[in-house]
C-alpha cells in the first residue's frame, strides 16, 4: 500500500499493514539544502526539493506545501517576513494597524494570480507530480477567526474580538472567511490531498465553550460550508480541543482530529472512536531534549494507546529546528516498528 | 456594602464583561467610596483571586487571562487619576518580547496584571535586543527584566533571555535584576526556564504577577531567596 492508501484507510477502517506515519519538518528543508532560510523560502522549487530530500532522509509519509505561516498575510498585503536561522519565519510588519485598515484590507478575488501565490504554486505542482498519487500533500490553513491575528497581532486581534466594535469585527471576520474559502478552493485545485485547518480559537484554551458556542462554531460553518470538510483536519494549534471533539464532530462533520500533546490521548480517542482518525501528536518541544531512549518509549506510549480499535495516525507538531536528528530518526523508527497492525488490521 | 461591590466587581471580571466591571466602579464611586478603596479593597483582590481561580479552573482561557489584565489595568489608570495622594510603587519592571518575536499578547496580560498591582511596567515592545533589556533596566533603575517569547527558537536562542543572563553575568549586575521568562514553548517544558538562565516563571500572564512582585521583593531585600 501506498502512504497515501494508508492513511485512506486510516480515516475509513478498512485494513492496512501499518499506521499514517507524519513528521512535520518545514524550516530544517533550509538546512537540508545547505540554504539560509530566506533563500531558501524564496523559491518554490527549494522548498519543494527540501521535502523531497527531508521525506527520502526519513521516510515519513507526508510532504507539505507550507512555506511559513505569514505566507496567508502575505497574500493580503503584507510586505515584510522576519527570517531567522533558528526557527521559522514571523510576520515582520501587520497590515492592520487601525481598524479603519480592515476596510481597506482586499481579499484578492483570484488568489492564485497574486504573486505570493505563484511560489506555493510551483512547490506543489512539483510535490504533487513526484508524489501527489502515492503521499499525503499537505497545506495550512488558517481559520477566519485566527488570521486577524496574522494581520494586526494577537493582543490586537483579542481587544477588537471582546471589546471593539461588533461592526468591524464582524467586517474583518468576513474578510477572513472569504479569503479562507478562496484559499482552500485553491490549495484542492493545485493539488493539495490534505488541508490542515488551523484553529486555535476552536479549543476553549483560547475561549470560553460560550464564546466558542457562539462565536467560533458559526464562523467555522462559514468557512467550511462552500468547500466541505472533505481531506479537512481539525488543529488547534498544540491547545487542547477535547471537550468540543463532540461538538464538531455532529455540527462540522469535521473526520480527523489533530490532538494536543497536552491532552489525553486515550479520552479523545474514546470520544472520536471508529466516527473519525484520531492523530496522537508527540510533544516535540520535549523532544528536543529527550534522549532517543526516552523519545522511543514516548511513541511506543502513544501507538497502544491510539492503535486500539485503530483509526489512529502518529503525527508531530512543527518540529522545532532543535529537535536531535537521533531523536526524529528514533521517533520515526519507533513509530513504524510498534505502528505495524499485525497480520493487516481487522 | 462592601463585600457587595467586591462580588459584583468580582463576576463581572470571571465573565470577561469589563461594562459591568465599570458599571460596578462607577456605582461605588457615586455612593461616596474613595478611589484608593476601590483599587486597594476591590482590583488588587480581585486580580489576586483572578490568579487563584484561573489555576483551579479547567475552562480558564487565554480570552478570561486578558480581559482580567485589561479590565484591572483600566480600572487602575482611572482611579489613579482621582487619588488624593500618589500610590506607593512596589517596584519596576521593564518587559518586551525577545529578538525575532513579535508576539504580544502575553506580554500585554502580564502589563495589565502588574499595572492594576502597583508596579510601574515599561514596554519595550517586541522583536527587542538582548542589550537593549539591560540597557533599560538600568536606565529605569528596574529590578526585574520580563522576556517573553512565543516560539522555541526565540525562547531557547542566544538573542533572547539566554543572552540577557550572559550580559548581566558580564557586567556584573546579576545581584541587581533578576531575569523572569514565560510564552508557550515554558508551558510544555516547565523546567526550559533553568535553560535559558532565569530566575522564574509563569504559566500564565496572571499568575506571572505574582513571580514579579515576588522577585522586586527578593531584590529590594524585603524577602529572602527561598
């Protein structure tokens, strides 16, 4: 079976030799390449060789198409990424400073002609020609309620969201949403066979389950609504989100669902059951100083918890560029050897 | 009449509704209480039972922690302007988010906290040099530098905290300040911030006013190092 196949049959429960098996490993494609990370990121075509080269060094299953997270601002406008040789790159400017920006702020009618677009573009067509048939492609996306924070900083983006005017807030939500509904159209069309939808103020570490209720369920409905949830995974950034699984699982119909290292695997797995794939993600911020024993034995926890009644993928965060080549090379190792199902799942 | 706008002013805070909280002072203000009755006898217990009901509360989040900041610092600023006499300062603190990093929100709860509990804050912002931290200590004649950082390679990196210790280490102000860290990557590894050289944190803007008016106290001499 293919990696891609794997995790098909992952999501569905139809028998497979093994788990889905993610690394997620962006920034290390610069060093991988022997680039810095702004030369790196400047060129499609590096980005993509470095996931080639990083997912032939390893052997995980997937392959991703983000370049950074400011990538979404700079398709609305921002002029100005801060790079840096330890870690990922950061919006170095936001294009909302006032609220009077957010009725200046464009959502590009075709996304794909914007030239930010063009790189992301020519990263994919080169993913999906050499493994689109066969691997997870991966793309990023952020939630209509969590990019204000990309374009005018969190702490402005909270004050607008519990204290500003409703009228504005509700201006620039819609923006967000129409430029997610665009984005994800976009990423599909290019290829794109797995869509992380990154939502952090779908987890009520970010808000309370009221403002969640009232808030976040109903703009991620018009987010998803036009697109569907079909390749669609549920991420809250590394916060929490196991007691809306239920939630979104009868109101978005959303089927895979990224946990959070800091929650327990076993109740999301419980709650998610055979409806959806539970993805146990290890902590990797941890991982940059365990040993590999420790490391080994992290993953091994994770599979008997998460493999029972199967549905179940091994995945990581954004692998922090610390983490010890021993450590991704243990991790993955481990997760292949006790991430086999013996004799084919049942 | 007391205990009663301590618990109106109370709620509105746990519900993140800061009208109400306003309400609620300007009502007690009416009724002839003294500005400095409000801040002493009403925000500052409340922000301290804020930092107690945010540890025990499994559904406290990030929108309660900054509404309570915002909330208590407003109040603060307003009351402030009706004191008869000026409030005595418990201490200075100079904060910013670490080269590289431009997140602020945490680094804003943690101002709204010290702010409502008498420690003058200065901010240096975000994306700010190591040198800079120490530089402004000195000039505001601080005793504690607040860094905060979101991501691990701005947490963990040598133009962060890490190079703060090192500059003080080098200029021999090590007694003078002490180095306090918090943001997401401390969260995941409560030991990160013995790695990067600094004398506390917090898990959350809240409770990191408490560590702060802890470690002023240590410098100031008024408490010993336990």
């Amino acid at each position: 079976m293919t990696p891609l196949e794997i995790l098909v049959a992952a999501v569905t429960g139809t028998p497979a030799s093994r788990i889905p098996i993610f690394c997620n490993l962006l920034d290390q494609g610069a060093r991988e390449l022997g680039m810095s990370q702004q030369a790196y990121y400047a060129n499609g075509e590096h980005v993509a060789a470095g996931q080639l080269k990083m997912r032939e060094r390893y052997g995980q299953d997937n392959v991703w198409s983000l370049f950074y997270v400011g990538k979404e601002a700079e398709l609305l406008g921002c002029n100005e990424i801060l790079f840096s040789e330890d870690g990922p790159p950061n919006v170095g400017d936001f294009v909302i400073k006032t609220y009077d920006d957010i009725a200046k702020l464009e959502v590009p009618d075709d996304l794909t002609a914007h030239p930010a677009w063009t790189e992301t573009a020519k990263c994919l067509k080169i993913l999906t020609d050499e493994v689109g048939a066969t691997h997870p492609v991966c793309a990023y996306l952020t939630a209509s309620t969590t990019l204000p924070a990309l374009l005018m900083g969190m702490d402005k983006w909270m004050e607008l969201l519990l204290t500003g005017p409703a009228d504005v807030r509700d201006e620039l939500l819609r923006k967000c949403s129409d430029f997610y509904q665009k984005e994800v159209a976009a990423y599909r069309t290019a290829g794109a066979n797995v869509l992380v939808y990154s939502t952090p103020f779908g987890s009520t570490s970010f808000v309370g389950m009221k403002r969640f209720k009232e808030f976040s369920m109903p703009w991620m409905q018009r987010d998803l609504a036009p697109g569907g949830v079909g390749s669609i995974v549920y991420y809250c950034g590394m916060a929490p989100f196991n007691n809306v699984i239920q939630q979104v699982l009868d109101e978005l119909k959303i089927g895979v669902y990224y946990i959070s290292p800091l929650a327990d695997l076993a109740e999301a797995k419980a709650i998610i059951g055979t409806r959806g794939l539970t993805c146990g993600v290890i902590d990797d911020i941890s991982l940059i100083d365990w040993t590999p024993q420790q490391t080994a034995a992290e993953v091994k926890r994770m599979c008997e918890i998460g493999m029972v009644g199967e549905h179940f993928l091994f995945g990581t965060g954004v692998m922090p560029l610390d983490v010890p080549e021993a450590n991704i090379k243990a991790m993955l190792a481990t997760a292949f050897e006790y991430g086999k199902y013996t004799g084919g799942s049942s | 009449m007391l205990d009663a706008i301590i618990k109106a002013y109370n709620e509105a805070v746990f519900e993140t509704d800061k009208a109400a909280a306003f309400a609620v002072v300007n009502a007690a203000l009416a009724d002839g209480m003294k500005a400095e009755e409000i801040v002493f006898k009403v925000v500052i217990p409340a922000v301290e039972e804020m930092m107690s009901n945010i540890t025990k509360d499994p559904d406290a989040n990030l929108a309660q922690h900054f509404m309570t900041a915002q909330i208590a610092a407003e109040v603060t600023e307003k009351m402030l302007l009706k004191f008869e006499h000026p409030p005595e300062i418990i201490g200075r603190v100079v904060i910013g988010t670490a080269r590289g990093d431009l997140h602020s929100l945490g680094k804003r709860i943690v101002m709204g906290c010290l702010k409502a509990l008498m420690v003058d804050v200065t901010d240096l912002g975000v994306n700010v040099p190591a040198e800079k931290f120490v530089d402004e200590a000195i000039a505001r004649d601080a005793q504690v530098i607040a860094v905060s950082a979101m991501m691990v390679h701005t947490a963990t990196g040598d133009g962060g905290a890490r190079r703060v210790r090192q500059i003080l280490q080098e200029r021999g102000l090590e007694k003078r300040f002490k180095l306090v860290v918090g943001g997401a990557p401390y969260r995941f590894d409560n030991e990160l911030y013995k790695t990067v050289g600094a004398d506390g944190w917090a898990s959350d803007g809240v409770n990191a006013g408490r560590i702060i008016i802890d470690l002023i106290k240590e410098v100031k001499g008024e408490v010993m190092p336990s």
